[in-house]
C-alpha cells in the first residue's frame, strides 16, 4: 500500500542512469544560459528568478547531497 499518492509515481530506490544525469546537466545549462542573457539584456530580476529557479535554499544543488527525484517514464511503458 502507498502512503500518499505522490508514492505512486516516485521511487526513491531508482537508481541514478546517465539519462537522469543528462536531464539533470540539461536543466542546469539551459538555466545558466537564460541567466546569462537577461543580465546581458539588463534584466537583472529575470537573471535572479532563473538561479533562484535552480538554488535549492540558496546553495547549489549539485555541490551538496541534494537528491532529484525522477518519475519512472511511462511513455516508454509497452
């Protein structure tokens, strides 16, 4: 039985494949770039809501023990 319905569609046991790290790496760069072109447009409150997007409470999660939680790929189901 699930203790809540979030239970259903995470697995906290998965273990971490180079397809998660690829998305992982993904998101980090596409942010980063975002972020780098609103402060070369001047848009300094854009820049700072893009690295708080991707800060988890102000640190950045990949130089920590943060944990990204993926969902199983159900489009991939047969």
């Amino acid at each position: 039985m699930h203790d809540s319905t979030l239970d259903l569609f995470t697995n906290p046991e998965m273990p971490e494949t180079p397809e998660m790290q690829h998305s992982i790496d993904n998101m980090s760069e596409t942010l980063f770039s975002a972020m780098e072109e609103s402060v070369n447009q001047g848009r300094h409150d854009d820049a700072i809501a893009l690295c708080e997007e991707w800060l988890v409470d102000g640190k950045d999660p990949e130089d920590g023990e943060y944990e990204f939680i993926f969902i199983p790929n159900f489009t991939l189901e047969v």
